[in-house]
C-alpha cells in the first residue's frame, strides 16, 4: 500500500523526534516522564495529522499508553469521564434532543426571516438566529443539522435567486463556527480548554463567565462575517433586490407547524430551556453547578409526564466518541503538565516577549492550524496545554492566552473538509451551494478580520470584564 506525501511525512516526523528523545543524552534538562509524554504526544498528534484512523481511537491509544507507562493513573484516566463538563455536554444533547422534536426551530425561523424586506437583512436576521442557537443546541455539528432543514425550506423559496440560496449555503455553516464561542456548551474545544486550566492553574472558568466573555465576540465576528459572505458571493444586483418571505412559504416545505397556536410540548419544552439558561446565567447567585443544573433538566426533558422525547431516543443523540475523545485529550493534557513536558517545549521562549505580540502569535497560530489538524478538539489539546504553559513564563495571563487560542481555532472554513459543518452544507444534493473556491475568495479575507478582532477582544475587551491580559 503507498503512502501519500501528507501520510509519509507525518511518519518520517514522529519517527524523527521519537528517535531523538529516545536517546538519554539527549535534551539532559527532560525527566523519564517527559520523554515519555511527549513521545505519545508527538505519535498522536501526526497520527492527527497525516492518517485517516479515527480521532478518538487515536487519543485513547495515547491515554492508554500513558498509563502503562505509569506517566498518569489510572484514576487519573478514567476519572475524566466523570468530570463535569462531559454530564455538562451529555445533558445538553438531550435537551437539545428535547428541542429538535418539537419543531421550535421553525417556529423561530419564521419568526425572525419572515421580517426580513432586503437581502441584507435576510443575513444579518438569520446571523442573529444562528447565534441563539448556541444556547439551545451543543456542539457545532449538532446546531448545523438543526440549522439544515431551516435552510432547504429558505433555498426552497428563494429557488429563482440561485446567488442568494449559495450566499445562504455558506452563510449558515460561517456563523455556526464562529458563535460558538458565545457558550462554554458551543463546542468541544472548549471544555477542554476549561478543563486544562483548572488542571494546570486551578482557575476555573464557569458558564457565566465564558458567557460574558464569548458572547460580544460571537456576535461581532458572526456579524462581520455575514457581512463578508454577502459581498464576497453576490453581486450589487443580487443584493438590492427585495426579499419578502411568507410563513405560508416556509410552512410549505416543512414537515412540523411554523404558525398557529403553539402545542402544550411546545410550551413545556421553551418554558423549560428558558429555565435551564437562566441557571445557567445565574450561577454566581445560586452558585448550583451548570452539570447539575443540565442533569435536572434532561431528566425534566425525557420525563413521562412533562418531557418531550424519551431518554433512551435522546442518548442516542449523543456524540460519545466526542465525548471519549474529550475525556482521553483531557487525561494527555495532564500528563503534559505533571511531567514537565509542556514546561520543557515552551522553556526556550523569550521571557521579554511583549505580551501583544505572545497573543497575535498564539491567535495567528491557532488560526491556521485548522489546515493541519482538522478536529477543533484536536487542535485545542494539542494547543491549549503548551499555550497555558508558555504564557506562565512570559507574564501573560493563562485564561486570557487560552480563550485566545480557543476562539481563533474556532475558524476552520478554508476547505469543506476543514469542519463538519462546512462539509455539511457542501454537499446538498439538489440544491446550488458553495465551491472551495467561494470558500478560499472567503477565508482570504475572513481569516486576517478574524484573527485581529479576537486579538482586539483579548487586549482592549476582556480586561474590562476581568481578565487583564498579564498576570
């Protein structure tokens, strides 16, 4: 069998470096445990990189050799499934699964498109829409499958517009990517980088405050984006031309209610999101756990007598290879931080680096390495432990250096295969949708605009609502 130039070069790279901190004298400053971690971390991280064998087999492998080796424990394994951002995403998607029967993202979809009169304010309406979604929905690929019937009815009506229904196309996947930073639920990425901190620093980042911190940088770059992707996939023509879309139009092409009077599970289901969230905002008061506060609403959601879909029907909503792959990058970034190994590879750093230029490097990095490692959970654990470790020894601030790199990792758009969502709505079979080139004419501009206002938000922004960008 051949290998590809990606494949071979990953292999030639791991080997390399395996064999070069094989050898004791080499790096005399790196314990026993060290070496080891970043052996595994390194065979990982191209097996990522350069194959095709499932993430989340390739990261229990990685934990599991930690724990033969003796780097971490087998507590220390195991327990990260039982940490509470993992119950935090598990009831999530059952609330979400709770949602998704109901049919309210119809509801909602009419609600906001159908007072839309221009074309641009079709965009920035259904911006707004996509970006509460990250309240309702977990995860980016669960809020695009939400999100794809809302679309096919829209392309549906605006079938004669063929320019608008591909600006739409690509506008949907664009906004869901990156408003997910609004919520520590939004993806992933981010409960891992939640719990990288406490591991290393013991700063612990709840819901409330990834809230206030995420949410005015959701809503900027999701705007600025729409914006974006209106000017780069139409014409002047396409964009001044009147919008009117009816929810007659949208009723036609959807199988569950988007008017009338709302059913009582409708009701129930708005009614008990609305209570979850506020507990979740309010948690400073209460100061009762967002997995807690998650768990009494899924049991709510998949109740006989109040819920709206049964428990065993939204388990299976589930993403549990995301949630082992979490659990197992969780276990690696410890074992990176208790063996000295994170503290090692950022050692040779300039300790004068200016802290403005530590995170435009760390944004700018974080922002293209979606070319490399396609996974968003991937990049966060390869990144996060070694980002956290070197802001430490610059002076800036670890929860400022690690929201930094999380949300710019939240750019993944350059290819369809970059991110679920992307290569979701690239292949509608039946419906006009985007090219890679419409998505390179894009990123070229997206990638720079992105990069510089999550830079903006860490040294200007943040700092007004708590996190300095030193220590």
């Amino acid at each position: 069998m051949t290998l590809n130039l990606r494949t071979a070069t990953a292999l030639c790279f791991a080997l390399s470096m395996c064999a070069l901190l094989a050898v004791p004298t080499n790096f005399p400053g790196l314990g026993g445990d060290a070496r080891v971690t970043l052996v595994v971390f390194v065979l990982a991280t191209c097996a990522w990189i350069g194959t095709s064998i499932d993430d989340t087999y390739i990261a229990l492998g990685a934990g599991l050799a930690l724990t033969v080796t003796g780097v971490i424990s087998s507590d220390t394994l195991f327990g990260t499934l039982g940490d509470d951002t993992v119950w935090l995403l598990i009831c999530a998607f059952v609330l979400a699964a709770a949602v998704s029967r109901t049919g309210l993202a119809g509801r909602a979809a009419v609600f906001l498109v159908s007072g839309a009169r221009t074309v641009r304010q079709l965009v920035h309406l259904t911006t707004a829409a996509l970006v509460v979604t990250a309240f309702a929905v977990p995860a980016t690929s669960g809020r695009a499958a939400l999100a794809l019937p809302v679309f096919l009815a829209l392309a549906k009506v605006l079938a004669d517009r063929k320019r608008l229904v591909v600006m739409l196309a690509l506008l949907f996947p664009t906004v869901i990517l990156l408003s997910a930073v609004a919520t520590l639920i939004g993806a992933g990425a981010h409960l891992i980088t939640v719990s990288v901190l406490w591991e290393t620093t013991g700063q612990h980042i709840g819901f409330t405050q990834w809230l206030l911190l995420g949410l005015p940088l959701a809503v900027a770059s999701s705007h600025l984006a729409a914006e974006l992707v209106l000017l780069t996939t139409t014409r002047r023509a396409d964009r001044t031309g009147p919008v009117h879309i009816t929810p007659e139009q949208i009723q036609r092409h959807s199988e569950q209610p988007v008017t009338g009077l709302w059913s009582q599970a409708e009701k129930r289901c708005v009614l008990l999101l609305a209570t979850v969230i506020a507990l979740w905002c309010g948690e400073p008061l209460h100061r009762v756990p967002p997995a807690l506060v998650a768990l009494i609403g899924a049991v709510i959601a998949a109740s006989p007598a109040l819920g709206t879909v049964r428990l065993k029907d939204a388990l299976k909503t589930v993403p549990w290879s995301l949630l082992l792959f979490m659990a197992a990058t969780m276990a690696m970034g410890v074992a990176l931080a208790d063996s000295g190994a994170a503290t090692w590879l950022v050692s040779g750093l300039p300790a004068d680096a200016s802290p403005t230029v530590f995170l435009a490097t760390v944004i700018t990095v974080s922002t293209v390495a979606h070319l490399v490692l396609q996974s968003r959970s991937a990049r966060s654990s390869v990144l996060v432990p070694l980002v956290v470790a070197a802001s430490v020894g610059v002076g800036v601030n670890p929860v400022a250096a690690a929201l930094a790199s999380t949300a710019a990792a939240g750019f993944c758009h350059t290819l369809p295969a970059s991110a679920k969502p992307v290569t979701l709505f690239a292949q509608l079979p039946g419906t006009p949708t985007y090219t890679p080139r419409d998505l390179l004419r894009l990123s070229a501009v997206l990638a720079p605009l992105t990069a510089a206002l999550v830079l903006f938000f860490a040294v200007a922004v943040w700092p007004l609502l708590g996190v300095s960008v030193t220590r």
